[in-house]
C-alpha cells in the first residue's frame, strides 16, 4: 500500500512539473489590454486597412491640384519638318533657311527642349463624388479598426476570465486531491483493522486516479488559455504560462437589458459609411456624363545646346471635353455602381436585421444564465451540507464508502459547476454590452 501511495504522489508531482515547468508571469487585465492594443495582429491588419482607405483617398485629391511635369527632350534630325521647326523653336531662321534646297535636304539639326508642363482641373463633378466616396471608405475602415478594438476588448475579458477559471479549476481539483488522499488514507487504516473490504478500498484508489486526471485536464486547460492569450499578444506560443493577478469573480451583478441595438454602435456606423461610399460612386458614374473643364500651361526653353536656354515660350490654355459615346462602357459601369449601390443597401439592412436577432438571443442567455447560477450555487450549497453530513456519519460507521465517494465526487463537481456558471453569465454580459455599445 505504501508502494501504491509513492506511485500516486510521484504522478501528482510530474503533472505539475510538466504543467508548470516553463517560464510562468503574472499579468493583470489592464496590463493585457495595453499589449493587445499594441501588439495584435488583427489590429495590425485593420489599421494597416484603414491607411489604405486614406491613401485612396488622399489619391483623389488631384482633381483639385495641379499636376506638374518637367523634361528635357535631346533629339538629332534631318527630317524637313523637324529640322525646321527646331530651328524655329530656338528663333535661330534667318532667311537662307527659306532656300528649297535647305528646306528639303536640312542638314543635321541639334535641339534641346526643357519644358514644364501645369495641368489644372478646374470642373470636374464625376470626381467631386468619387473624392466624396473614397472619404466615406476611409470613414468606414476607420469606425471598422475602432470596432475591432471593442471586439478585442471583448476578447481580452473572455480569455483572461477562461486563464482564471482554469486556475480555479485546478485550485479546486488539487482541493479534490487532497480530500481524496485523505479518505485514501482513512480507508487504508479501516481496511487494515478489518472493517472494510478489498472493494472499498479500490474504490477510493480508483477515485484518486480520477481527480489526478482530473487534475492534469485543468492543467492543460491552463496552458490552452495561456497559448490563446500568447496569440493575442503576438508573442511565442508555448514558451510561458500566464498567471492572473486578479481572482475570479465568485458572484454575479444583475444589469438592465438592453432590447434594442444602437445605431451608434460602430461597425452599424460602418455599414453606413460603405452604403455611402457605393451611393456617392454611382453618382460619379452618371456624372461620367458631364463635360470635364481643365486648364494647361507649359513654359518651353531651346537651344542647340546642352541644357541652353537661348529660346524660351509658353502656351496657356483651357480644355472642355465631353465624351459623347464610349461604347457602352460609361453605361455598364454606370449599372454596375447601382447594382453595387443597391446590394450594399440590403446588405446594411440584413446586418441591422441580424444584429438584433444576436441581442435578441443574447438577452435570452442572460436570463438563462442568471437561472442557471442561482441553481448551481443552490446545488452547490446542498451537496456541501450532505458532503459534511455523510463524512460525520462515516467516521461513525454509518456511511459507506460508495456513497461518500459518490456525494464527494458531486460536490466538487458542482463548485466547478458554479464557477463555470458565474463564468457564462459574465461573459454573457459583457457582450450584451458589446452588443448595445
């Protein structure tokens, strides 16, 4: 029997090396939250999402400012037309250039042409409303991060709750433990003074077993949520075990529920500003059929030389252009921006449509939960007070060992029960928060 209670303490020791073996920190809730804010991965995505959206829009800027262009163009001709009009250019003509002969057969002409080219939009509405449009895309990717953050949020509460919970999970089976290797021990000196039998005693060995795996199934639960938590800091898997500094809570706060979801909440305020978007780029598509009035200018210095500035002109202007027919292509991509347009409209619709169902449901769940911690704390209440009765009746030899067992067994099971309880209703709550915010 000795041998038999090495074996078990010795497998008890190696479930905890082997759980608690790698580097183990402390972190507390705020703590968490400030690495996940700067270090998640999917927050990454989502701001690097959000500057996409603004270089768009920053891109659209251009129908409002002037772009400018300059070159300097080198070219060698004896093409008649060339020849003569780079000679024109660099106001080099005298009135041998005007021979025939010359003008037909030009001997090689040399021109260097610096020029600075200044094209200023000044009318052009199909891209007023498509500059309107990648605003309200910006807008969108930018409530969209701020939503992902309260999702994060939410996420970080759940699985620091779950890290808690599994440390109170194996607080209470190393309590299990105990209060098993002490019957163990009871049984031992019963049986060996003959009041008990070979199957009493089994049983509680078989019992033992049971809260040891117990025991290691916390313990992995407790490095599972670790792992999730090294996820969502971005960090190694699997090197450390986080410790909660703060207890799990042991009791639940009764709130109002909500029935109705905000139209502030912030992925809600996203859809709309995406249904904006399709809206204002199917209004730049029907403008598509509006003229466009744009301003040039360009400032033009030749020489014969490298970089010379002997010659110099400039050509102001202004340019109003209307496509009249382009082959239906205005006209398909005209329909397709309703066809989007549309599609997001009902797509904003169904997401309003199924958030309510969610907060409908999740309101369901918090009654069930608020239920169902009130019954697992009253269960829990009453096998306590039948754990303590039969164990009394027990050292008196009017219990057996089966129904001890048995009401042991249940009362640990029912703490956990409770605690998993408190768990679901507070999760529960705070996404109902998360739900209405």
């Amino acid at each position: 029997m000795k041998k038999l209670n090495l074996i078990v303490l010795i497998g008890i020791i190696s479930i905890s090396t082997f759980s608690y073996g790698q580097e183990t920190l402390a972190i507390s809730k705020s703590e968490l939250s400030q690495k996940v804010n700067e270090k998640n991965l999917q927050l990454k995505i989502a701001n690097q999402d959000f500057k996409s959206a603004q270089a768009d829009y920053k891109q659209s800027a251009a129908i409002f400012l002037p772009n400018i262009t300059a070159s300097h163009t080198a070219i060698s001709t004896t093409n008649p037309l060339m020849a003569f009009g780079s000679k024109l250019n660099q106001e080099i003509l005298t009135a041998s250039d005007f021979d025939p002969n010359l003008l037909n057969n030009p001997n090689r002409t040399q021109n260097f042409a610096t020029k600075i080219e200044v094209l200023q939009p000044l009318i052009n509405v199909d891209g007023i409303y498509g500059r309107q449009a990648a605003k309200a895309k910006m807008n969108a990717f930018a409530l969209q991060t701020e939503r992902t953050k309260e999702y994060l949020e939410l996420e970080v509460n759940k699985s620091y709750m779950e890290l808690q919970l599994s440390y109170k999970a194996v607080a209470v089976l190393e309590k299990a433990n105990t209060t098993a290797a002490a019957n163990l021990k009871l049984i031992e000196n019963y049986f060996k003074q003959g009041m008990l039998q070979k199957t009493d005693l089994l049983s509680v060995q078989v019992r033992v077993n049971e809260v040891k795996n117990q025991l290691q199934y916390a313990k992995s639960n407790v490095q599972n949520a670790s792992d999730y938590l090294a996820f969502l800091l971005n960090e190694d898997i699997g090197d450390k075990v986080y410790k909660p500094t703060e207890e799990l809570e042991n009791s639940i706060t009764i709130a109002s529920i909500p029935t109705l979801i905000s139209e502030n909440r912030k992925d809600i305020q996203a859809m709309d500003q995406s249904k904006e978007a399709y809206q204002k780029m199917f209004l730049s598509s029907k403008m598509n059929f509006l003229p466009r009035l744009n301003a040039f200018g360009s400032y033009e210095l030749y020489d014969d030389k490298l970089f010379g500035t002997a010659a110099k002109g400039y050509v102001v202007g202004a340019q109003l252009s209307w496509n009249v027919f382009d082959g239906m292509k205005s006209i398909g991509k005209m329909e397709r921006a309703k066809a989007d347009f549309q599609k997001s409209e009902i797509e904003t619709q169904q997401y309003k449509a199924k958030s309510q169902l969610e907060l409908n449901k999740t309101n369901r769940q918090i009654k069930d939960a608020e239920n169902k911690v009130a019954l697992s704390k009253l269960d829990l209440e009453q096998w306590q007070e039948a754990y303590r009765i039969r164990s009394n009746r027990f050292t008196q030899g009017l219990e057996k060992t089966t129904d001890l067992l048995q009401t042991e067994t249940q009362m640990f099971k029912k703490e956990l029960d409770y605690l998993q309880a408190v768990f679901e209703y507070n999760f529960t709550q705070q996404y109902l928060q998360f739900l209405t915010n």
